[in-house]
C-alpha cells in the first residue's frame, strides 16, 4: 500500500511538473530551441531530472548539451585573443613597474603639460622620464581602458577635387581633358612624356 501511495505521490508530482514546463513553454509564442533550453534550464537548475525535462520539452539530451557547452565556450572566448597582458612593465635596471602606477603617471602628464598628447608622446615621455622599457601599443590600451584617447585627426583637403562627373557641356572648349603617358626609353637611358 505504502509503495503504491509513493507511485501515485511520484506520478503526481511528475504530472505537475509537466504540467508548469508546459505552461512555460506556451508563453513563448512558437517556442525555438532555445526558449525551450531556458526553459530545460530553469527546471533543472531547480534540481528535478534532465531526462524528463527534456521528454516533456521535446528535446534530445545531446542537444540540450551541446547548446549549453557552445554557450560556455562562448562566453570563455570573449576575452582578448592573443597572450595575455602580464599587467607590468620593466624599467632599464629590470625593476618590474604595475599597469597601476604607469596609468597614475599617464593621469599625471595629461592633467599637467601633456593635455594634448597622444598615446606616442606619452610613451616617449614614459620612455625618458621613468626610464620605462614600454612599447606604444601598451600605452595606447592603458589610455583606452582610462578612457584618455584623444579622438583621431580628420585629414581635411585643402584642395577642392574637380572631376569632370555629371556636368552639364552646352557647347565646345567648356571642358578639357588630358591624358599624360609616361615611359621608359630603353635605347636613351631616360623617361619620356607623351
């Protein structure tokens, strides 16, 4: 009698639990993969079975693991690649100095005299002033994470171009067009214009 009751509590419960997976899974309005492993998710992370979850939402085990190691494996691959940024410098004696300490003086020359400089004039200051063996791609990301870049130059043509595009020619010697050739004269030693 005991074990029968504890079936009926089990398929009680499992009912239930069916029943509040599927609610879940008509809120979302034509469910895709992955609503239903948020959902998988949710039910499982509160400690009920993977395998009947995912039977109830109609999803293969091997699935419902791949998506989650991908998601993982993105969430690893975010970071920077390459090597690591060992967070210090060297000085010319071998002195090691933090990314800490080379930012306060970054701070120090750009509140100071260096308001205008970039991330080249910083590195030669660091250079001189602090003996540092530093290259300018390092302080160029010190200033970007400090938030210190200044904004890029726009080149500005001191020159208007004039193509011969979309003009109106009413009549002749309004517009003139040359081609200039230049070449190599092999028995001359010497280049000429055509």
């Amino acid at each position: 009698m005991e074990k029968e009751n504890e079936k009926l509590k089990k398929l009680f419960a499992e009912q239930a639990l069916e029943r509040d997976i599927l609610k879940d899974l008509l809120k979302k309005n034509e469910p895709a993969l992955a609503d239903k492993i948020e959902i998988a998710q949710k039910y499982i992370g509160q400690g009920h079975n993977i395998r009947f979850v995912l039977r109830v939402l109609e999803v293969e085990r091997s699935t419902y693991y791949a998506h989650v190691n991908r998601i993982q494996q993105e969430a690893k691959s975010i970071h920077r690649v390459g090597r690591p940024a060992p967070g210090y410098s060297y000085t010319q004696d071998g002195k090691p100095v933090s990314d800490e300490q080379i930012s306060e003086w970054i701070t120090e020359f750009l509140a100071g005299e260096g308001a205008a400089y970039g991330y080249r004039k910083l590195t030669v200051l660091l250079r001189r002033r602090y003996k540092l063996r530093i290259n300018k791609k390092k302080v160029y990301r010190l200033c970007k994470l400090m938030d210190v870049l200044r904004p890029q130059r726009k080149i500005i043509l001191k020159y208007p171009k004039r193509l011969a595009n979309n003009r109106v020619i009413t009549a002749s010697n309004q517009l003139w067009e040359v081609d200039i050739k230049y070449g190599w004269i092999h028995g001359e030693q010497r280049f000429s214009l055509l």
